[in-house]
C-alpha cells in the first residue's frame, strides 16, 4: 500500500464490546468513544454482543451482531483453538486498522484478542473495573489437600488473563489506581499502560438547581447491586441527626431493589427514601441533588460521580479504588471509609446544615470535571492513541488527527 492510498481510505476501527444492558456507564463510555470516531470520519466496525445502543450515530458505521459472549459475558473466556481461529477469520475478513476491546471485567474476549493477534490487527485492550481477585478463603484444598484452594484459583485467574495481555499493544486503564493495580497483582508490562480518564458529560447539559435549607436531597444514580453498597447510605440516612430535613433519592434497577425498599422499612425512614427506575436524562436526575453519594466497595472510575461534579453537585464517595482520584483527593468532595454507615452519617448532617459547602464544593467539582474531563481533550486523546499504535505496527502512515473533527460530542444516559 502506499502512503497516498493509505492517506486516502479512512482509518477503520474495530471495536469488539458486550452491553447485556442499554443504559449504565460501560454503555456511556462505548458509545462517547463511537462517536468520537465517526465524528471524526473514521470507519467504524462494531462486533457486537447484547443490546445495540448505537442508534442515532452518524458517519461510517456498521454494527455486526457477533454474540461472541453471552449476558454473563461466557462464550470468549475459554482459550478453544476453534473459537481463536474463527475470530481470526472475522478480523482477517474486515482487516481494521486496530481492534480496541472494551471490556469491564477482567478479559471476557480473550481468545478474541488472540484471534486478532493472530490475524496481525494490533490490539488495544481497557480494563475499567478493578482485578477480580477472591478475597475470601475457600474451604477447599487441591492435591491432596496441601495446597489452598485460595492461591490456585487467583494464580489460574491471573495467567489467563496475563496471556491476553500479551497479546495486546496497550492497555488502557481509566484510573491510575487500577493500573496499579493491574500492575502489581497481574504483573502486567508497565510499558504498555496508559490511564485515559472518563470524558464528562457536556456544559450544556447541566440544569441549575436551587439550594434548599428546608429539605437537602441526597442521591445515586446507577445499579442497585451489592457492590454497590446502597444498604450504607440508607444505613446513613438513618443515623443523622438531622434526618427529618433530609430526603434519599434513588434511580436506579437492580436485584437488590425490593430488600433496600424492606431496610429503609425496617429503619423507620421508609418515607424518606423514594425509588426510581433508571434514566437517560441524567441532568434532570441530578438537577433534583443537592448531595450525590457513592458508597462503593469496588470502584475503578464511576460516572454518577463524574456526571455529578459535571452538574456541579456536592458528591461524597467511598474511599474505595479510583473514587478518591475523581474528586482530587478531597479537593472537590468527600472521602468517607468503605462501609462506614456512622463517618457518612456524620457527613451528610455536615453538609446538610452547610449550605455554603455544598456549593462551594459543588463548584470545586465542576471545575475539575470540566478541566481534567473535557469530553473533546478526552476523544482527542484516544483518537490519538489508537492512530500511534497503527502506525507503530506498519499498518498504515501516521494520520494525523484532525482536531477540528473531534470536538465534544453528546455523552449520552
């Protein structure tokens, strides 16, 4: 090929991603970096598993209903010869410039990832949740009971995914705790990491909100699971003193729905807390906050809390994996210990008698959203990235990245 013709084809992304849901932050981050790219008149090749959430996206797009994992993200895992070479196949067929892997939880593509490897597509691999390492010790024991069950499992789980990262050219991260992370209990090349925060949402798609003494909101925005820690906060909500002029706000679907509803019942604060089911229209949501709040007890990088400090809303999260760096340590929020009910409690009363702090720290967050996570410097960092290891593997000339086409785009849900 020669550099004329490679200057004048577009650049073609395949991007291998699973959304068993329409609407959570994965689905947020996939489609903000498809945008990008389209906007920016790259061709777009979408190996889709789950729902399709690309509706809408304007350019060169082709969304492919691969299925290569299934809801519980099975299917990929396995290192199966015949499932590597038929992924082979598939990238040797549409031949992308790069192949970028979206993945939250740990490597649900890895023979995927050896597939486009082997089919010489350079690869770039996220990781956007925290290393799933067992924290408990099973009863277990392995050969003949001399060796604990605990250490095989992780030492197992850690060479799978340590051979898919072989095969990849970068591994991006969204937090440098979890690259540190990764770093340190996977043993992954530090070479090859790169962190690239989350892009916040639009300025224009904040709504001002009116402070309140008479009654302060405090919410969440996103799945009601247990890592999640949503028993905390109403845990919280119950042991202010000030209880009586606070009111929970919850959006949000999820397994754990109708045992929260039975403990704010149990709690005595049940007419305090009202539940909502998810929305897209998170500016409205959080234009009813005064207070968002993250108890976590595993967070790589949360976009409730992003699109929060994005609205310029007070936000108190857990002092749990990339949360702290979101809010610049306690420069434009609040850090509570992970399941600390009484410290949050003690928070929230706080806030809610200090209406000057909630706006002043409301206003530190906006600041820092707008100055570290501007969805433009954010997609232009990625265009970049994806063009260099093109480049880097030969299959293409540099192409430069046209600024101009990579300006903020509409960061949906």
């Amino acid at each position: 090929m020669t550099a004329d013709l490679a200057q004048r084809r577009p650049f073609h992304l395949a991007v291998v991603t699973a959304n068993p849901l329409r609407i959570g932050g994965m689905q947020t981050f996939t489609r903000f970096l498809v945008e990008t790219a389209c906007a920016a008149g790259w061709r777009v090749t979408v190996a889709l598993s789950g729902v399709d959430i690309f509706d809408g996206i304007e350019g060169s797009l082709d969304v492919q209903h691969a299925d290569w994992v299934d809801a519980n993200l099975a299917g990929d895992r396995r290192y199966c010869l015949r499932t590597i070479l038929a992924r082979r196949r598939w990238f040797r067929e549409h031949r992308p410039n790069v192949a970028l892997f979206l993945q939250s939880s740990n490597t649900p593509f890895r023979a995927s990832v050896v597939g486009a490897a082997l089919a010489g597509t350079p690869v770039v691999m996220t990781h956007r949740t925290m290393p799933w390492i067992r924290d408990f010790v099973p009863p277990g024991r392995h050969l003949l009971r001399m060796l604990p069950g605990l250490g095989l499992h992780n030492r197992r789980q850690i060479l799978k995914t340590r051979i898919a990262a072989a095969f990849a050219s970068r591994i991006i991260y969204n937090s440098e705790f979890v690259r540190q992370q990764y770093e340190s209990i996977y043993d992954y090349p530090q070479g090859k990491g790169c962190v690239i925060v989350n892009a916040a949402p639009p300025a224009g798609r904040t709504i001002a909100r009116q402070p309140s003494q008479d009654c302060v909101v405090i919410g969440y925005l996103g799945r009601l699971a247990d890592e999640k820690r949503i028993d905390v906060l109403i845990r919280a909500l119950a042991a202010m003193r000030h209880r009586r002029m606070a009111r929970l706000l919850l959006y949000g679907e999820g397994p754990l729905r109708d045992s929260l509803a039975k403990l704010a019942d149990e709690l005595g604060v049940a007419d305090r807390v009202e539940f909502r089911p998810s929305t897209s229209d998170t500016a409205a949501a959080y234009a009813e906050m005064d207070i968002v709040t993250v108890c976590s007890r595993r967070e790589s990088s949360s976009n409730t809390v992003l699109e929060a400090m994005a609205a310029g809303r007070t936000v108190v999260v857990s002092d749990a994996g990339g949360l702290p760096e979101l809010i610049g340590h306690g420069e434009a929020g609040v850090c509570v210990p992970v399941g600390d009910a009484t410290a949050l409690a003690q928070t929230l009363d706080h806030l809610a008698e200090d209406q000057d702090e909630r706006i002043r720290l409301g206003q530190k967050a906006q600041t820092l959203a707008r100055q570290r996570h501007e969805a433009g410097q954010v997609g232009r960092q990625w265009l970049t990235l994806l063009n260099e290891v093109a480049a880097e593997r030969g299959c293409l000339q540099r192409i430069s990245v046209d600024r101009s086409k990579a300006e903020p785009v509409a960061i949906p849900g």
